[in-house]
C-alpha cells in the first residue's frame, strides 16, 4: 500500500508540474503558433495564446504580416483573439483565404493593435509578448 501511495504522489506530482508548464511565466503574454494546415481554400493557423500578465485581457488583437518561403510580404492582417483569460490557455484559429501553407514562411507579428481588460496596460501586452511556434514556420516579432 505504501507504493501505490507514493506512486499515486509522484502521478499528481507531474501533473502538477505539466500543468505549470502549460501557464504563461509571470508577466508574459504567450503566442505559439501550433499547428499549419490547409482547410478549404485557406491556410489555417492555430494559436495558443496563454496569459500571465495578472488579469484578465479582454480584448486582444494583434496585427501580423505573413511572409512567404522567399521572405515576400504576403499580407498584412490582424488576428483578433478576442478574450484571454489570465492563467487559462485560449486556442483561436484563423483561416488565412488564398493563401497555401506550403508558401508560408514566417509570421511577423508586428504589433499588438488592441490589448484591453481591468489592471491591462497596453504597453504591457507588447512589452511581456513572447512568441514562439511547433511548426516549421517561424514566428517573430
């Protein structure tokens, strides 16, 4: 009995320790690019953003260039993720129409267009952005 305890500790241990891993480092606004996939005549990218900023954003849109393979300026546009919650990862996933996502080689985000909530400050979102990207293609800003 006393292994199954301590087995059973060591499960709720790392899932513990999973779950920080999934939070946002105090102060940061984190945007990773998780997945690319082609999806009806668009490019469709799947963003998980996840805030450690200390309060609630209510209204978040980030304002992107993408850029092709040859390093091309696509398009400018902006992504909007509406509410992010502090301390519980959003998913948004924006289809980018015309677009292949063989062709995509970088996504820029320029800046941050909107960043809005109580105790949010602006220059807050943009100052505590950290970016970064599970596919091939790469993120900065």
């Amino acid at each position: 009995m006393k292994h199954a305890t301590a087995s059973l500790a060591a499960l709720l241990l790392s899932a513990g320790t999973l779950a920080a891993q999934e939070d946002a480092p105090d102060g940061t606004l984190s945007i990773e690019l998780n997945t690319v996939i082609e999806a009806e005549g668009a490019c469709r990218l799947t963003i998980m953003a996840r805030n450690g900023l200390g309060a609630d954003i209510s209204a978040l849109v980030l304002e992107t260039v993408l850029l092709t393979r040859e390093g091309i300026v696509e398009r400018l546009t902006l992504f909007d993720f509406q509410a992010v919650p502090g301390g519980r990862p959003r998913v948004r996933q924006f289809d980018v129409a015309g677009l292949a996502c063989a062709d995509l080689g970088q996504v820029l985000v320029n800046g941050v267009e909107t960043c809005a909530g109580d105790g949010i400050a602006a220059e807050g979102c943009e100052a505590g952005l950290t970016l970064s990207t599970r596919t091939d293609v790469e993120v900065t800003g």
